[in-house]
C-alpha cells in the first residue's frame, strides 16, 4: 500500500520546555490547517552527548476529502 501525501510539516525541538510543548504546537497548526489531512506522522528521538531532540514529521494530503 502506497500512502501519497502532498505536503510535510515538521515540528523539532531540543530544549526540555520546547519538547514539552511539542505537542501544543502541532495540535495548534492541525487546528489552524483543516483543509490538510494528514495521511501519517513519524516520531524521532536523537541525541548526543549534550542535546535531545524530538522531531514530529506530518506528512498530509492538501484538501479535507484528498
């Protein structure tokens, strides 16, 4: 099965307080883009010897019924 998508929005963050407010920032673009819907999203965690960070992929299809 092929999944096609138009678009990719990402959301990545490294600070503690950003990451936690990850979540807030993506509910807060899907409410702003209803006429995207999104087709699947992919979860990365990385880090280093100093720094985490946490990306959210959103891969979407342009217009509601797409």
């Amino acid at each position: 099965m092929t999944i096609k998508f138009t678009g990719v929005k990402v959301f990545s963050a490294t600070k503690a307080r950003e990451r936690e407010g990850l979540g807030d920032r993506l509910t807060e673009w899907m409410a702003d883009n209803p006429q995207y819907t999104i087709v699947d999203t992919v979860v990365t965690q990385s880090s280093d010897h100093e720094f985490h960070c946490l990306t959210i992929t959103v891969f979407y299809q342009n217009g509601v019924n797409a």
